[in-house]
C-alpha cells in the first residue's frame, strides 16, 4: 500500500497565528539564506528568506534569524515571521482569475529583510522571483 501522507508545514507569520500548508501544494519560487563565519557548520547566526506560491496566487513570504551549529550567547533570541500575500485580480483576464501580487510579495521581502536583520538579502530573493514576461 502507498503512504499518501502529505508533509504539513507550520510557518511563523508576523503579527498573526502561524498558518499550516501542505508543502506539495506552495512551491518555493524564490529565497536566499547567509550565515556569518566561514563555514556554514560553524556558524553562529543564519538567515533567510523564502518565497512560496499557491497554485491560486496566494503567496507566503517568510523568514528567520536563527542560531547556526556554532551557537549563540545565553540568552540571545532570533527572530521569525512571515506575511501571507493574497492573490489579485488578473487585469487581462474577463473573469475570476487571480494573480500573485507582485508590488505585495516584494513589500513584504523588505519587510522580512529588516525583521531578520538582512536587508541587502532583499534584493537577492526579488532578483530570484520569476522572471516577468513583457
């Protein structure tokens, strides 16, 4: 028999409950991480951000500063959140269908770049979402 069990994600998000997503139905479409040292096994702190898309246009931007394998000093907190992006209206099409909200999702990658202390690691996940045609 097949284990259809699918793997359910829980995400921080920013001045709201944590939301539950099952991973197979948000891809990732964009991030970045960054530790400090050399050597990422070492590192005191990390960093990153991810960008993940429904297939409805929704789309979740989150992030963490987290302690790295080399630890951090007592008492020392990271940081964690995330903004939950709904979908917009697609201007070409006649009826109901929705699009990621591009001006949102790159707002929110700002705003999770200041929360975790990065905020040069913002351009790399924008220069990382899918390319617009034009």
């Amino acid at each position: 028999m097949k284990n259809t069990k699918k793997l359910v994600r829980t995400i921080t998000l920013t001045d709201r409950a944590p939301v539950k997503i099952v991973d197979d139905e948000w891809s990732i479409i964009a991030g970045d991480s960054d530790h400090d040292g050399q050597v990422e096994s070492q590192a005191n702190h990390i960093w990153w951000i991810k960008v993940r898309q429904h297939a409805d246009g929704r789309r979740i931007v989150y992030g963490r500063l987290g302690e790295g394998c080399g630890g951090a000093h007592i008492g020392w907190h990271g940081w964690a959140g995330g903004y939950l992006i709904r979908g917009i209206q697609d201007p070409r099409a006649s009826t109901g269908v929705m699009m990621p909200d591009d001006d949102g999702t790159i707002d929110a990658i700002h705003q999770i770049a200041e929360g975790i202390e990065h905020p040069e690691m913002a351009a790399r996940v924008i220069a990382d979402l899918p390319a617009e045609a034009i």
